[in-house]
C-alpha cells in the first residue's frame, strides 16, 4: 500500500506550505513509502482529491486545502487529523500500516490489545519479555508512590497543632 500525499507544491500560503513539510518529513524520516500529488499543476490529482475527500471531512465552503492523505483509495485525513495521531503516537494506525516493531506506537498498540482480551498477542517477541517485566515492575512502583504521596497529602498524624493566643493565655494563669 502506497500513502498518498496531495498538496501543492505552488501554494501562496506558508501555513499550507509548513503543513505539507512536516506530513512529507515525517514519512521521509520514518521510512513510509508515499507519493506525492501535486493539486496545483495536475487537475486530475486536484479533482480526485475532492471527489475522495469524505463530505463530513470537508470544510464549509467545499473544498478540502491540501495537504490531504489517503492510504491507496482509503481516505486517512488532513493535516489536522494527522497532527493528532502524531502527538498522540497513532500515525501508522491513522495511515492504516501497522507500526514497526518495537516502536513505541506498537508497544502501545500490544497494552491496548493486553487490556482488551487480557492475553498476550501471539506475536510475542522473547527478547522483550524482560523489559515487559521490568515496565511492569516501574508501572507498580509508581502507582505505589502516587498511593504515599496521596497519604502524606491528606492528614499528617504526628504534627502538633498550633498554640492560639487564647490558649496560651489559659496555660501562664493555671
């Protein structure tokens, strides 16, 4: 499957022309097969863009501004969507790919598996069984710091309370 980039590559506008930068430098330094499609001197690649582009996914006056992305035919989203599952370490599930081993997108791809069937995937890899368990045995520890913190927070037992004036008045007369 071959991502497909639209954008174009004579945009008047630096918001657009950064936009379709960080998509395409993305792919470049993560290996992705891609292509790109220019909109602005190809009419074809622009009038099967918005023809593809779904109508909940277009703006308000109906026409979509590139960069657009799809997965072949499949429509993945816009710089917007891609920014998302960028921050949120989702790109290859947004782009349909499955992420490459080891990466921290798979690895949260095989918790979120775990969490779900409660078993591990079939395709586990011995050589990260340890760090597996070393993960687990940091997540527990934290969880138990959070926990002490918490119980520190809430009411210190062994601190003495304060003397008010008035009380301090009671213990020089008795």
């Amino acid at each position: 499957m071959v991502i497909k980039v639209f954008l174009a590559t004579s945009s008047g506008s630096t918001a657009i022309k950064k936009k379709q930068q960080d998509v395409v430098g993305f792919l470049e330094a993560n290996g992705i097969d891609h292509e790109q499609l220019d909109i602005a001197c190809n009419e074809d690649n622009r009038m099967w863009m918005r023809e593809n582009v779904p109508g909940e996914k277009k703006p308000t006056n109906g026409i979509p501004l590139p960069p657009q992305i799809f997965n072949d035919q499949s429509y993945c989203g816009d710089y917007e969507t891609f920014f998302d599952a960028k921050e949120q370490n989702q790109v290859f599930a947004f782009l349909g790919l499955a992420p490459p081993p080891g990466s921290k997108e798979a690895q949260l791809a095989e918790k979120a598996h775990i969490l779900q069937n409660g078993n591990v995937p079939h395709e586990e890899h011995k050589s990260t069984d340890l760090n597996h368990e070393e993960e687990e045995i940091a997540d527990k520890d934290e969880e138990e710091e959070e926990l002490n913190i918490e119980d520190d927070e809430e009411a210190p037992e062994d601190e003495e309370e304060p003397i008010t004036e008035d009380e301090d008045e009671t213990e020089e007369d008795s």
